[in-house]
C-alpha cells in the first residue's frame, strides 16, 4: 500500500491524497475504510491502493496511518 496526505477534503464526499509526486490522487467517501470519511481531516496520513475510477486514476482502501 501506498502512503500520502490528504491535501484537500470537500463537502461534497471526496478529497485528494498529496502522493509526493507532481499528481495529486483523488479519492471518493466510498473508499475510506476503517473509520467514516467525515472524520478525515486535511494533512492526516493514510494507506491507501492505486486505482482507476471512470475519470482516471483514484485511491481505493483508504485508512488512516
């Protein structure tokens, strides 16, 4: 799994992972786990999978570190 930081959280169920690299990952309520997305806050660390969702790449299996 890979690790990052979450930069950004909206109201409107999702947010981006600041991956350490120049493209941040975007990730969607529905792939958080282990805790509620509304628990999340902007510069936690989390574990998360590279995937692809229907407007490219996404995070899957969100958690907290």
């Amino acid at each position: 799994m890979a690790e990052g930081t979450i930069k950004r959280i909206t109201d409107k169920g999702f947010g981006f992972i600041e991956t350490g690299t120049d493209k941040d990952m975007f990730f969607h309520s529905s792939n958080v786990e282990g805790t509620s997305f509304e628990s999340l806050r902007e510069g936690q660390r989390v574990s998360y999978n590279a995937g692809r969702g229907p407007k490219g790449p996404r995070a899957e299996n969100v958690r907290p570190v």
